[in-house]
C-alpha cells in the first residue's frame, strides 16, 4: 500500500500537511478531492484546503492556531509571511472531562530493576554528586572531579588523586577479596555508577527568589530516587546558605534519609584543608552508596518526563503522539509523568483546563501561563516569540501550531498535578511543571522533579542529557534517525509511513524505557556524557 502524501489532523482543521515533498501545479488526491499546490509545498509544511481571506482563522489539531495576514489561496503555502500567531482565549469553565484510558493489562506484572530508597523511591541509576551553593565553588568542584574520576575509575585524575589513591588502597586492603585496578581502570565500586559534578552560575548576585529556586533545584536533585547522597560544597557568605537547602530539602524528605555532607569554605580556612575532608568524608559515602544493588521494582516507581527539542513539522503527528500514549499508560499503571515547557502550551492551554482533576489546580495552571507570559512581554518578548529559526523552516511558523504538536506528548489522561518551578512531582498521573522551552532548562527541572527517566523527541536533532537522569532520545523521522544516529535512540518514522500504529510504538517505548531503567542500556546521551545542567534563572541580576 503506497503512503499517504497528504495527513489532516483534525476534520474541523483548514489545512493539509504534506508528508513528503509536493511539486507545485502536480495534482495529488486526498479524501476524494483533488488538489493543485499552488507552488511548491515541502515535506512538513500547510498549505490552504480552501481559499483563507485576510483575517481568517488557521486551524490545526481541531483549534486556532493562527490568524491570516495576507490572502492564502486554494493549495497555497501557509508561511511568517502570510500568517502571524493566534491562540483562543482560555478560562477555567464546569465541564465533565471524560476519558477512556488504554488496554495495559500486559503491563500490569511487569517491572525494572531499579535502587530501592528508604524513602520509598526508586532509582534507575545510581549516582553520587557533588555540587556547589554558589558559583565561587566551581573550581574547588571541578579539583574534586579531577581526583575522584581517574582514581574511581570514571576517569583522570589530577592534584588529589593521590589522597583519593591512598583511601583506594586502604579500602581494598579491608576487602582483600576485590583486587586494586589495572591500568584500564576497572571501578573501584560497580553499583555507583558515577559521581556527577554539577557547576552553575548562581547562588550570590542575584534574586534571593533565584538563590532560593536554586536551592530547591539541588534539593531535588539530592533528593532525587537515582541519587544516594551528596558532597555540598559552600563559600559561606552567599545568599544560597546551607541552611536555606537543607530547609528546601526537608519539604521534599523530612527524615532527610540521605546524607549530604555539607562544607563551608570560610569556616574551613585553608582550601586544602576542606578539600581533603570533603574527599575522604565522600569516599566514605561511596563505600556506603556501593552496598545497594539493583531489585525488581513495579512500572508504578517510574516517573517519566516529556520533553520536545529541535521539533520539527512531524513532531506533532509521529514521536509527540506515541509519548502522549506512554503517559496515558503510565498513567493507568500508577506511575508519574511531567509535561514541562509552558511556553510551548500557548493555544492548548483550554484541553488542560478541562483535563484538571481539581479546580485549584485548573486555577493555579491559568496563573502560572498568564504570569509567565506577562514577565515575557515585560522584556518586550511573548509566546508568540517562541518557535526557532529552525522550527519555522520545518514548518512550525506558529506558537500555537507548535504548541499544538507539543501537547500531544500528555496524551489524553486527567491532570492530577500543576507545579511550579522547582516543585517536586507527587502526584501518580500527569503533573504539569512550569519550565521554560530551552531543552537544558527543562530537562534539568523535570529531573529536579523527580524524574528518573525522560523522553525527548527531536525532529531535527539534539545531543542534550542529564547528569543524574537517563535521557531517552526519540526521532520524529527515520532520516534523522539515520543521519544524527549517535544521538538518536528510537526512531518512530514508522508512523508516518503508515507502518506502525501509535499503540505499537507507545508500547516499543515502554520496552525501551524499561531496559533503560534497569540498567541493561545505555542511553545515546549517557555514552556521549552528555551531562547537562542549567538551572532556570527567572529574576534579575543585582
């Protein structure tokens, strides 16, 4: 059976998408009609089903997702040059959202391996970091990498490898059994699957609401169920006091049930001085952090962000769709999932109105995408700002078109939480986060969250990870899953040939998400180390 050439998503939507390359003056048949582009129509892009006048509506997806600013005929390509951004309004109204959640009864036995917390978590890795309160502490940071990595087997060592080698040595005199490393440097502890070094530029000279933001993001990521503790490291005078973590730290554990260590600069005296306790009150974390292994853990201990990046004009019809299919899933199977970027909610925000479980949460959703748009425009920007270069030249020329595509990543289920930045998820079912689009941002929030697993589509290609969270990365298309494979986990291409359905890739991406958390696969971003973190600066600098 040949492809389809042209898709329409919705049948109140005034727009065709080709799915591949359309020549201008060839007809092509859709739906018993023919159709003649009026010029050449790329694979991605609209074009008008019927002559659209100055000032009508685009509608895609079933709503507004543009206005028509100078007259598009009968088979004319919609472009920034002909339609500017438009978006229904949006309220909190007494509706009955009904859903009809999908067959998981094969699912229902299934689990990962996964690290147990005493909190009841559950990591799919199993990691110790090592983080600075404040920028000042980045160096001392990164001398702490340059130890621990080579020596630990994770990778160089520099000035206090020496130290780190002597506890080595010592340690493996106690455990005869467990010979030293050769010169491939085999790891010194097989169930810590790395120490992570997170560095920013926050802390001090800012916001005390950023200082405070911050400190909730790290409590998060301590937090964290893939995280066994943590080596802080503090300059002392900075607005992000050690009191003020451990105080973010408690609203999210208040046994606080893992140990973070904690080292003020100014108190210590000499660098080295505090360097050299930190080292060997970090190994001795180590040595603790080793002793857990991986058990069989239900799918219900899985929290799975959504995220989108370089989308492209198959975002919205191939790989968001089939993540809207896993969160509905995990959603029936009592686990989490986080849909984030609410930039990119512009022109959807009435379907997760109407999806909240809880009218305050309906309410605190309209106020967080009000607010934010409102601190967008008071820096002479807006949602309406949001798509890149390269979105609108794969045919996403709209906010609301493409936010209408990024959506679909939550699928169909109940909202059962709304949070803003850096709150931590809870709620089983999906959970909104408030977060910017920018892909590093968000994806560090969602793991601040609480996210042991993220699910990232791409259309066009990005290398982003995380430092503590597998990131799974989903093509929108077989050719840039060819073409970018290094970086590329799982191409849903297949959907838009007409060769796979969204219930079989939905369940192809459950697969993969369960090797991933159980460890038997690494990620393309882990073995890239592509660990990034940037936490989101929302206030001003002082």
């Amino acid at each position: 059976m040949a492809a389809e050439k042209l898709l329409r998503i919705d049948p109140r939507d005034n727009v065709l998408v080709a799915l591949t390359d359309l020549r201008g003056g060839e007809p092509v048949q859709f739906g018993g009609e023919t159709f003649v582009p009026a010029m050449d129509i790329p694979a991605k892009h609209k074009f008008a089903i019927d002559a659209m006048p100055v000032g009508a509506h685009v509608l895609m997806y079933g709503g507004v997702v543009g206005r028509v600013r100078e007259e598009i005929p009968r088979g004319g390509l919609l472009s920034t040059r002909n339609v500017q951004h438009d978006a229904t309004d949006f309220a909190r109204r007494d509706t009955h959202f009904a859903w009809t959640p999908p067959d998981v009864e094969r699912w229902k036995t299934r689990t990962f391996d996964g690290y147990h917390r005493a909190d009841g978590q559950v990591g799919t890795r199993n990691y110790w970091l090592v983080i600075p309160l404040v920028f000042c502490e980045n160096r001392n940071v990164e001398a702490l990498r340059e130890a621990f990595e080579e020596e630990l087997g994770y990778s160089r060592p520099k000035k206090y490898g020496q130290l780190v080698r002597k506890l080595v040595e010592k340690h493996s005199q106690a455990a005869p059994q467990r010979a030293l490393p050769s010169a491939t440097r085999e790891r010194i502890f097989p169930h810590v699957d790395g120490i992570r070094f997170l560095m920013h530029e926050g802390g001090c000279g800012g916001t005390r609401q950023d200082s405070q933001a911050l400190c909730g993001l790290l409590a998060g990521y301590i937090h964290h169920p893939n995280v066994a503790g943590a080596t802080v490291l503090s300059l002392g005078c900075q607005h992000a006091q050690g009191s003020m973590l451990m105080e973010e730290l408690r609203r999210r554990d208040p046994a606080i049930a893992k140990p973070v260590l904690l080292f003020d600069q100014q108190q210590s005296g000499l660098e080295s001085a505090m360097l050299a306790q930190a080292i060997e009150a970090t190994f001795a974390g180590l040595v603790e952090a080793n002793r857990l292994t991986r058990q069989p853990a239900p799918i219900a201990k899985l929290t799975v962000g959504l995220k989108c990046g370089g989308s492209d004009g198959f975002s919205g019809l191939s790989a968001n769709p089939a993540l809207g299919q896993v969160s509905d899933m995990l959603a029936v199977l009592g686990a989490r999932s986080i849909l984030s970027e609410f930039p990119e909610l512009c022109g959807v925000e009435q379907n997760l109105i109407d999806r909240c479980e809880k009218p305050e949460d309906a309410d605190r959703f309209i106020q967080l995408m009000r607010d934010y748009n409102a601190r967008a425009k008071a820096v002479f920007s807006g949602f309406e700002m949001n798509p890149s270069p390269g979105n609108i030249a794969d045919g996403l020329i709209t906010d609301a078109i493409k936010s209408a595509g990024a959506a679909r990543k939550s699928g169909t289920s109940p909202v059962r939480g709304v949070l803003d930045y850096p709150e931590y998820a809870t709620a089983a079912g999906l959970n909104l986060l408030c977060t910017p689009g920018n892909d590093v941002e968000c994806v560090t929030a969602q793991a601040g969250a609480g996210a042991n697993i993220v699910l990232f589509t791409t259309g066009l290609g990005t290398p982003t990870g995380n430092p503590v969270t597998p990131v799974i990365k989903v093509a929108t298309n077989t050719r840039l899953a060819q073409h970018m494979a290094d970086i590329i986990d799982i191409d849903t291409g297949a959907i838009i040939r007409g060769e796979a359905t969204l219930e079989e890739t939905g369940d192809a991406i459950l697969e993969v998400i369960l090797s991933v958390a159980s460890g038997h696969m690494l990620t393309k971003a882990e073995l890239l180390g592509q660990n990034d973190f940037i936490p989101w600066k929302r206030g001003v600098s002082l």
